[in-house]
C-alpha cells in the first residue's frame, strides 16, 4: 500500500521501532537507518489499518523526503481524494438513496460513516488491525495463539499476560493498537 505523506505511521526494524509520526517524517528517518545499518529489515506500517506501507527508500534522505513530502496546496478546489466505484442495489433501495437529502453519494457517505463510529465496529477493526501486525512481527513469539485468542475474546488481561515475553516495542504497539478492541476507549 503506498500512502499520503500525512498518513500516521510506526517503523520497525526487526522488533525494535525505529520511528513514528506522519510519513513524510517517518521515512527520512528509516532511510537515515538503512544508511546506519544496511542490513536492517525495516518495515512501516500504517497506525490505523496495521497495512505495510511502501515506500521509494532509493536514494540519500533528502531525496526520500523529497520523496513523500507533502504537496504544496495552491488556490482552487483542494483535491478529495473521491475514487469512483460501482455499487450494485436493487432498485428500491436506489429509489431510497435518490430520495434523500443531497442524493445517493451523499446518503452512503452518510451511512458508511455512522457505521465508521459504531463501537462495535471499531472494536472489530482495532482487532484485525491488532491480528495484522502482530501476526508480521509476532507471529512466532511464545503466547501468540493465545494473545490472539484473547484478543478477540475482547480480554484486556489476558491479551497482555500472553504478551509479557514478546519484545517491548512490539508489544507496547499491539496493546496501542488493539486498544478499542480490549474495550478500551483511549
């Protein structure tokens, strides 16, 4: 996944995080590291998702943060971001959407992001995301099934008893992580 320079994200380099912070500052510094330690296995991901996040690491720092620096925001209309896509709906749930307030993209818009702030649903998310990165760099660390299990069981205490043994970086970013999945709200 390549990302947006404002994108959050943490770096690793094995177990041990290397830095974290918007992209266009995180990957200078993981250039600086692989230029420190060539042999480093660095890995970035993205603090909301846990995706890998990859980037054009070629070159001095400069020319990386040159790289994934922010583009400069002239006069006009800011660019949204808005992909097209097709959905497929029956027709009465298109005639639904074409009679609400602002029309059918406007309504989903509406929809996708009351779901986005269901609890439940960022319990689930915070869990994937939590599953994902552990899995990279955790996946054969002692306890890890039963982390998982505990994971979305939703058991806080448990999740961090089976990760005691894992190395401190990668478990104090599991915990931050799957926070909203252990029923906490911070």
């Amino acid at each position: 996944m390549s990302a947006d320079p404002e994108t959050r994200c943490t770096a690793f380099d094995g177990h041990r995080r290397i830095a974290s912070g918007p992209l266009s500052e995180v990957a200078p510094r993981v250039r600086a590291e692989l230029d420190a330690r060539p042999n480093a296995s660095v890995m970035i991901f993205a603090d909301d998702d846990s995706q890998r996040i990859d980037v054009d690491l070629r070159g001095t720092v400069a020319e990386v943060a040159a790289r994934v620096a922010p583009a400069e925001k002239g006069p006009g209309r800011p660019k949204l971001g808005v992909v097209p896509r097709e959905v497929t709906l029956l027709p009465r749930h298109w005639e639904w959407l074409s009679a609400q307030a602002g029309g059918a993209s406007v309504a989903l818009r509406r929809l996708v992001e009351a779901a986005r702030k269901d609890p439940r649903e960022q319990a689930r998310f915070a869990r994937d995301a939590a599953f994902r990165f552990t899995s990279l760099l955790a996946g054969n660390a002692p306890g890890f099934e039963e982390a998982m299990r505990a994971l979305y069981a939703g058991d806080r205490a448990a999740f961090e008893v089976h990760t005691a043994a894992w190395p401190p970086d990668v478990r104090a970013h599991a915990l931050a992580i799957a926070a909203p999945g252990l029923g906490d709200v911070s």
